[in-house]
C-alpha cells in the first residue's frame, strides 16, 4: 500500500507558506476558454503542442523560413475552423510588471507544481497532461479575474447616512467577500495540484522500487546457477590440484624405475 503523508490540509498549509514569500512573475500570460474548445480540438492540440499548451506559442508567427517553404510545424494540423475555435476562445493576460500580490504568486506557485506533474513518467498518457493545462487556464484566468477587481475596487467609501454612500458601502463590502471567497477557492485548487503532485511522487517511488524488486527476483535463478557454478569451480580446482600431485607421485615413481634399471643395463667397472 503507498502511503500519502501530505493530506490535503498539509497541502493547504504549503501553499499559504508559500504565499508569504515573492515569487517569480507568471509565465502564463494567455489563456483558452476551454468550454467553447471541442474534443476534436483538443485532441489535436495534444498531437500539435504537446502536453503543455502554450497559446503564445500556438499563435505566434512561424520564422519566415518556414513560411517560405510553407513547413511549420505549428499550422498544418488544425483546420481553418479549429484555428477559427481557438481564436474566439483566446485571451491575452495582462499582469502587473511592478506589482506582486496573492493572485501573481498562486499563478507562479501552481505553474511549477504543474511543470513538476509533467516529468512524472507514471503520467497516464498526453491527455491527462493536458487536463493540467487545462486547470491551469482555470486558475490564471480566475486569478487574473481577482486582480482586476482588487486593483479596481476604490477605498472604503465613507459614511455619512446618505443613501448613495450607504449603497456604495454595501457594494464594496461585497466586493471584498467576493475577493476573499476567490482566493480562498484558487489556494484549495492549487493544493489540491500540490496534494496531486505529491500522491503521483510517492507511486513514482513505489513503481521504483518494485521494479527494482522485480528485477532482482527475476534474476534469483542466474546467481543461484552462478553461485553453483563458482562451486563446482572450487571443487574443480581442488581436484586438478589432487591429480596434479598424484601426476608428480607417478612422475617421481618412473624416474627411480627408469634410474634402477639403467643400472642393471650399464656394463660393471671390473668387466
């Protein structure tokens, strides 16, 4: 059984520490609205860009390389009514360039989380990596969304009994639950990627290790037959070695033969 330590409420708590901190600005800076993108479509994107959709990338102009020999790599593959889809669901986002606030930083945070999802080689398939590109579609434009009424939304308008005043109070005091709301609801979705990222990480390890388990029960027979081997090996060498004595004892036996008879054979001295 793989056992998951990081729980849900600990990936909420990641995420909120992480927020604390400056982060790098977003990389995502366009998104799809990919409930008016057909399947078809999408199918198409994950043969075309990969698991990661970069619209940027997806509609940015081919070197005019490519355009003279009419070779990129980008176009052929969709139609003109799936370019024409893509189009009508394409949306450029504007981030502050000076400005960081909780909404830039949960872009950035759930950006890395993803990029680190998609290395996983226990990742089923380019369809269930675009389901990240997806979500993370979700998240920028939510987040982007929450900015522009953050930065939009004026100072707490005073109070001085009128009706418009207490009209606009209403109004801004509901814009600041809306905000809070939104945020809330975007550190719950990146901690649950979080939570995502570190259940896929413990099955990564397990995999791991089975197969290196596998591995070794598979080749049990092998050293066990060259265990035996190395047996009969030592066995073999003491018995050379026994042979060899004896060959030397036999060797030995035949000179003091030979040198016996040689004296028989040999004429005596007084003859």
């Amino acid at each position: 059984m793989i056992a998951v330590t990081d729980t849900l409420g600990d990936a909420r708590d990641w995420v909120t520490e992480q927020l604390r901190y400056p982060q790098r600005a977003p990389r995502t800076t366009a998104v799809f609205d990919w409930t008016g993108i057909s399947l078809s479509t999408q199918a198409a994107l994950v043969g075309l860009a990969g698991p990661c959709v970069d619209p940027t990338v997806l509609f940015a102009r081919p070197p005019r390389w490519r355009t003279v020999t009419r070779r990129s790599r980008r176009h052929p593959q969709l139609t003109a009514v799936q370019r024409d889809e893509l189009r009508r669901a394409y949306s450029p986002l504007h981030w502050p360039l000076r400005e960081e606030g909780p909404e830039t930083r949960l872009v950035a945070i759930a950006e890395d989380v993803i990029a680190h999802i998609l290395t996983e080689p226990v990742l089923d398939g380019p369809g269930s990596a675009l389901s990240f590109t997806v979500e993370l579609h979700h998240i920028a434009a939510t987040a982007h969304e929450l900015l522009t009424l953050r930065t939009t939304t004026p100072p707490r308008p005073g109070n001085d009994g009128t009706d418009p005043l207490t009209r606009a109070r209403t109004e801004w005091e509901r814009r600041q639950v809306t905000a809070a709301c939104a945020e809330a609801g975007l550190v719950d979705r990146v901690a649950a990627l979080r939570h995502y990222q570190r259940a896929l990480t413990a099955i990564a390890a397990s995999l791991h290790t089975l197969r290196a388990v596998t591995e070794l029960a598979a080749g049990e027979e092998d050293v066990d037959r060259l265990d035996q081997q190395t047996v009969e090996s030592e066995y073999a060498t003491e018995h050379t070695a026994t042979l060899a004595g004896d060959v030397d004892d036999v060797h030995a036996g035949l000179d003091a033969e030979l040198a016996y008879l040689d004296s028989l054979i040999r004429p005596h001295p007084d003859t």
